[in-house]
C-alpha cells in the first residue's frame, strides 16, 4: 500500500521523519513531498532529506502577506477542482482516506 505524506513546513522535518520511517517499518511505499522553501529562514532549501521529494513553489518574505497566501494555496492546490501540484500529486479535498493497519483511519 502506498502512503504520501505533505508538509508545508520545514520546521516539522523531524516529526515527518518518524512518521516515514514507521510506515516503511509497516511495508508501505512512503512518499513524503515537502516545499522547497524554508519557512523559518525564507529562503530556498539548499539540499532535500533523504527519502523527501521536493515541490517548487512561491517564495514569501513576510509571515503575514498576500504572497504567503498565495504561495500556500497553490502548494495545496486550491486552484481548481482536482488541482495537482506542479510534480502530478493530487492534492486538497478530496483526498482519499488511508485505511489503517486495523481497518481505521489513520
């Protein structure tokens, strides 16, 4: 079964890191696609973790402006119904459930 896991926040590489690593633990087909701009600095990520896939997107100088929005929006694909990010992700609502290893969702 395969997983993808988003983020749209460097500050959060570590959390996702173990969440990755739990699901290969598991035998999934892990994907994790992140943004390649650090939010904390502003500026682009020089290098991609290991096993991350990075998605371009809108630089933002400002924690409070049109562009972050803009920037976000695009990242998550609400442009359009059955929006995909620029790497052919589906992304936004509408997004299936994972089932979990007991028949929940994760």
């Amino acid at each position: 079964m395969n997983v993808t896991i988003i983020s749209c926040f460097d500050v959060y590489d570590n959390r996702v890191e173990l969440l990755r690593k739990s699901f290969c633990a598991w035998g999934y087909q892990v994907t994790v696609l992140i943004p390649n701009f650090r939010h904390m600095e502003k500026c682009t990520r020089g290098q991609c973790p290991e096993g991350f896939e990075m998605l371009p997107v809108v630089p933002y100088y400002s924690k409070f402006s049109p562009a972050r929005i803009w920037s976000h929006l695009l990242f998550q694909g609400c442009n359009g119904a059955g929006a995909e990010s620029p790497a052919g992700y589906a992304v936004g609502a509408g997004a299936a459930e994972l089932p979990g290893k007991r028949g929940g969702a994760v």
